[in-house]
C-alpha cells in the first residue's frame, strides 16, 4: 500500500473515532435536536451518503445519493458500514479510480467537519461529549467501526 492510501486510511480511522466520541452516550432525544439548522440524525444521514460518494468514486462509477435519515440506531450503523465499505477498499489492492488527494478533500473532509457539528450540537442541546487529547488517542488503521478504544487522556 502506498503512503498516500495509507494515510487516508488513518484519516478514515480518525473519522470513525471522533465520530463514535460525538454519538456515544447521546441520549435518543439528541437524534432530532432542531436547535441549529440540520438536526443530528440528518447530518449523519449525509455523511454516510459522503462516504457511499467516496466508495462510488473510488470504484470509477460516480453515484450520489440523498438518503432520507433512518432511525437513529440504524443511521449510526450506516454510517459506520459505509466507513468500513470505503476503508476496505482502500485495504485492497484493487486499483483507486479517483486520485487520493481529491477524495480527501472532497467527501473525507466533509465528513470531518460534521463530525465537528455533531459535537457542537451536543454541546447545544446540553449533553456535550467529553474533551480528550486526540493526538494521544489510540486511532488505529483499519479501526472504522463504532466499536473505538477509550480516551487515553480526557478532559
């Protein structure tokens, strides 16, 4: 694997790991907390069509598509799925149809920041998460599931 995939990859693992640190112990409530634009169970919803975009882009065949969110558990698992679709492609040793750099800078980039919303609106509705050191963080790649280790050094 070049250095450029692999780098994407640990980008994918970042992603899964502070995502799963602004969902986890959300209480139900917070899937449709409608305090600032979008709600959470809709931001979700689009970063996991961000991710399906990566996939499909990745694969040569360009698809979008908007989903209408799902029940809170069950976009979680999407999410989380189409992380690990993408991540497995990049494992592999199948040829990319889409240059690293863009899909970074495309669909990646734009899932992190609405992990950063996610974690804003937590903090909006008053449940926010619990700061950490992210650099200290046991992010790991090929570890895109919402199972994640515990913070190292939290806040």
């Amino acid at each position: 694997m070049n250095d450029e995939r692999a780098l994407l990859r640990h980008t994918l693992a970042t992603l899964a790991y502070r995502t799963a640190r602004a969902i986890e112990g959300a209480p139900a409530t917070f899937a449709d907390f409608s305090g600032a634009g979008r709600r959470p169970v809709q931001i979700l919803a689009h970063m996991g069509d961000l991710l399906h975009w990566a996939l499909s882009l990745a694969q040569g065949s360009q698809r979008w598509h908007d989903s209408q969110p799902l029940a809170w558990p069950q976009e979680q698992q999407r999410f989380f799925d189409a992380l690990t679709a993408f991540d497995a492609l990049l494992a592999s040793s199948a040829p990319l149809q889409a240059p690293v750099e863009r899909l970074f800078q495309g669909p990646v980039a734009d899932a992190l920041t609405h992990t950063g919303q996610l974690a804003m609106l937590r903090r909006l509705a008053g449940v926010p998460i619990r700061g950490e050191n992210y650099y200290l963080a046991a992010i790991a790649v090929g570890q895109v599931g919402p199972g994640q280790p515990d913070p190292i050094k939290p806040f």
